[in-house]
C-alpha cells in the first residue's frame, strides 16, 4: 500500500517523523483527510488532533496551530507546539484548563485575557483528550 511521509516540527524540534497511510487534521477551512497522491495543498491548523494511520493503528498528535503542507508523497506540519500522548503531563492540563475557566468566568468577552482564557482552555481540552488516546 502507498504511504506517506510526515514530519511534525515544532520551533523546539522535530516531534514526530515516519511513514503513514492517511494523515487526519483540522485546518482553519474545516477537516483534511490526507492519502498518498494527494494534491499539493498549504493550509493553517487549528487547536486540534492530527491522526495518523498505518495499517491496524492510529497514533494521535495535539498540535496548538500552525500550518500543514501536503505534497503527494510527504505532509510536513509545522505546529507553533505538539505533544505526543505519552509527553502530555494530564495534571497540568487539568490545572491549566480550570484556571482557563476561572479567567472565563471573570471577565468581560471584549478583554484581551478572555480570549487568551479561551484559547488555553482550548489547548488544554486537546491535550487531555490527546493523553486519553494513550
């Protein structure tokens, strides 16, 4: 079966390098399905998963945005933060998710801080939902 290559990096270094059936991810237009062949694409990424499958497996990835670059036989992600499942520390997450909703619920919608508390709790969720897949 054909296959990709992928590469997840971050600006601290490579995550993730290996070679994939399907690559899964969510860009700001809506949600990839990437195959072998695929049409050269450059597309930003949300605060999402990125799924990759070979054969019986599904290994998981939380990227914290960024881009993916789809060529026909490589997908490169560059990603402002990832983590693999086995990297995320679950306690953190927790902590920064409910001090994410503490800033939620005292503030005004039009604050700067509002939206930096929705964008952690949005980090936050993805992490421990990523840790979960584990």
């Amino acid at each position: 079966m054909k296959t990709l290559n992928v590469s997840v990096v971050t600006p601290d270094g490579p995550v993730l390098d290996g070679t994939y059936e399907m690559v899964s991810c969510r860009a700001e237009g809506g949600e990839l399905g990437i195959l072998p062949g695929h049409i050269p694409l450059v597309a930003p990424l949300t605060i999402s998963a990125v799924r990759l499958k070979s054969e019986n497996n599904t290994e998981y990835v939380a990227v914290n945005g960024g881009f993916v670059e789809v060529r026909p036989d490589q997908v490169t992600i560059l990603a402002q933060s990832a983590e693999k499942p086995s990297d995320i520390d679950v306690d953190r997450a927790q902590q920064a998710k409910e001090r994410a909703e503490q800033r939620l619920n005292s503030k005004r919608e039009d604050d700067v801080d509002f939206k930096r508390a929705q964008i952690a709790l949005q980090r936050a969720i993805n992490r421990i939902d990523i840790a979960n897949h584990q």
